[in-house]
C-alpha cells in the first residue's frame, strides 16, 4: 500500500510537471520554488484566490482609480501611491507624517492584527513595494505583495468586481521604524564609505543624467544602477528567481555584508529594490526617501554626472 501511494504521488507529481511544461512554465515558477530567503513577504494568486472574504484580511489596490474603477480584485479598497509620499516628511525623517500614517491606514481599516495584501498594475508597478515599505517602516509586519500584481490575476481570468467596499475604520497605531529611513544628511555623511553600498532604481537615462527629471541630471555620487524594473519578468511582472536576482545586484556590487541605501526619484522605486533585497534575505537596509526630488534640485548637494 506505501509503495503505491508513492506510485500515485510520483505519477501525479509528473502529470504536473508535464502540463506546466506544456504552458511554457518552468517547473520552478510553478511550484513557487524562487529561493527567497523571506518568500513569506509575497503572496500567489492561486493563493490568494483561496482566501478572498476572509475576516481580518485587506487587499489594497494601488493603481490609478480609472483602472480600480473598470475592474479589481473582490474585495479591494483603492490607495493612490501619491499618498504614500510627502517630500517634507522625507526630510524629518519619515515617508509621510505620522499622524497622516495613522488617519490613512486607519480609514482602510488596518488594525493591529489586519493582515495586508498589496497589489498594483502595468501604470504603478512600483506601488505595492511602496505600501510594503511605508507599513513596515510604521511597524505593521502582516504585509504581503501580490507576485505578478493585477496583471497576473487577470492573464489568469481570475474573479473581477467593480464595487468598492467601505471599511470599518480601525485604530491603526504608527511605530516609526528610524532606521529603515535615511536623510540626505545621513547620506552626504556616508560619501566614499566602503561599507556603503548607494543603489540608485532608476533608468539608466535617468542614472547617467540623460533624463533629467529634476533642476540637475546625474546620480549621487558613487551610487551604482540597478533598474528596479529589471527585477521582474516581462511576461507576467513576477518576482525573478533569488539566484536571478542575486546575479542582477551582486554584479551591481550590492552584497549582503554592506549597508545598502537605495533611491530613485521619489522613493517608490527605491521601495520596490527594497523589497526585493528583503526577500533575498537582505538586513543592512534603508531606503532615502526624498530620493533624485530633493537632491536633484537642492544645489548643495553633489551630484556625479
């Protein structure tokens, strides 16, 4: 009876991995076996779909409310990524003050024990790492990303609703995490540190001062590019494998051992490599938050070109 309950198992298993491999799906993908080192910070869409309705579970949509409006997964309340952000805050330290942190996060009704699943679209595909980042820097540690976004559960024709559920407002209690955040004082200090790694997400038009975007073009002197676009598939905008995304930051000289501070223009960017050196197991982590919109256009402030 053992050995042919292993017969059936090992039949089934080949039956899968043959259809899998029918669809164009390497069995790695499949099986969700990337090599994360925190995998639990991102969640299926299969997985999801199990869990839809559940008590104490929010879904927050982070693409343009024209998108939300025609369609979104059942169950999802809308967040523009531009309230996640707030230059002024930046400079004191934080992604947005405190107290909007809380009235925000409250209104969706985030609590205590609320666990998060953020996702976004082809328009913002930095927007769910930016809710990630902003929670955790405020303390609430239950928040996942949905792997692929919007753009994976609608390939798959998964449920669509275009009703907007209306929260019961919770207390949701803001815990400032400091050190997840860095200043551009904090990082003007840390120039020519080896022990420093400064990782700019831009595009590389952006990071060679071609596209400027701000009153000066160029970088901040010795940071080095890593496209936070380049961390996932084309296909299906999910997560890269963790030896892809090893290869993609270590050749970058991003490495474990140092301190990593990563930025882009307005800190969205910068929280999606956040998230991805998260997963891959990442600890010496800050993200500068006021980012190429403040050191851009402060002139003194050095930039590289």
């Amino acid at each position: 009876m053992v050995r042919s309950a292993r017969n059936i198992r090992f039949h089934l298993c080949t039956a899968f991995m043959v259809c899998w491999a029918a669809a164009g799906v390497p069995p790695s993908r499949a099986f969700g076996a990337e090599g994360y080192a925190n995998p639990q910070l991102l969640i299926e869409t299969h997985e999801l779909a199990k869990h839809l309705g559940e008590e104490g579970l929010r879904l927050v949509d982070l693409r343009t409310p024209e998108e939300y409006a025609t369609g979104h997964i059942p169950g999802a309340a809308h967040l523009g990524t531009q309230a996640l952000d707030d230059l002024k805050a930046n400079q004191q330290g934080l992604p947005i003050p405190k107290a909007r942190a809380e009235e925000l996060f409250g209104g969706l009704g985030i609590g205590e024990a609320t666990r998060v699943v953020a996702y976004d679209g082809p328009k913002t595909p930095y927007g769910a790492a930016r809710l990630f980042f902003v929670l955790e820097f405020f303390g609430h540690d239950k928040v996942q990303v949905l792997n692929g976004g919007f753009r994976k559960w609608a390939q798959e024709a998964r449920p669509l609703s275009t009703d907007a559920p209306a929260p019961v407002k919770a207390a949701f209690v803001a815990r400032p995490r400091q050190e997840l955040l860095a200043t551009a004082e904090q990082v003007r200090g840390k120039l020519g540190d080896p022990k420093i790694c400064l990782l700019d997400a831009r595009t590389a038009a952006e990071y060679a001062g071609e596209d400027a975007r701000a009153e000066r073009g160029g970088r901040i002197p010795g940071a080095v590019n890593v496209d936070y676009i380049s961390t996932v598939r084309r296909d299906d905008h999910t997560f890269k494998s963790a030896e892809e995304l090893r290869r993609i930051f270590e050749a970058a000289g991003v490495t474990p051992d140092r301190e990593t501070i990563t930025y882009c223009h307005t800190g969205a960017r910068a929280a999606h490599n956040y998230l991805v050196l998260r997963l891959l197991g990442y600890q010496k982590l800050k993200n500068y938050d006021g980012s190429w919109a403040e050191w851009g256009n402060s002139s003194t402030l050095p930039i590289q070109e």
